[in-house]
C-alpha cells in the first residue's frame, strides 16, 4: 500500500462493504471501489481472500484503464 500511497482505513472500508454485502469465505475476491477514484485519481481494485475470521490483502492498485467489455 506504500507504493500508490494508498490508505489502510480506505482499503479496510472496502473490504468490509463486501464481506457485508456477500458471503465471502475460502476463495480469492477482486473487488473495485469507484467511489475512491476522486481520491487517488482511478478507481482503486483490492485483491483479497479471506478464511474464517481472517482476511489477507493480497495486492491494492488504483486502476490505471478502464476495462474494455
């Protein structure tokens, strides 16, 4: 997170608006935050797994392009 200077608290905050919303458990999850693109200038995407109660950021990168359908 030190590289793109991105907060802890933003991606704690991203990460529990998921587990929130889903039933995350066992398997690697993507998920990308459009409401931060103001703040670090692209929307940021958080790779996470999570097991039982603990949760492993794998990587955190604001997106540079937009996705082509």
């Amino acid at each position: 997170m030190q590289l793109y200077k991105v907060e802890e608290s933003d991606v704690v905050e991203t990460i529990n608006s998921t587990i929130a919303d889903e039933q995350v458990s066992g398997k690697k999850r993507e998920i990308v935050n459009k409401e931060l693109a103001r703040k670090y200038r692209f929307p940021l995407k958080v790779i996470f797994a999570q097991e039982n109660d603990k949760i492993l950021v794998i990587t955190v990168y604001p997106l540079r392009k937009e996705r082509k359908s």
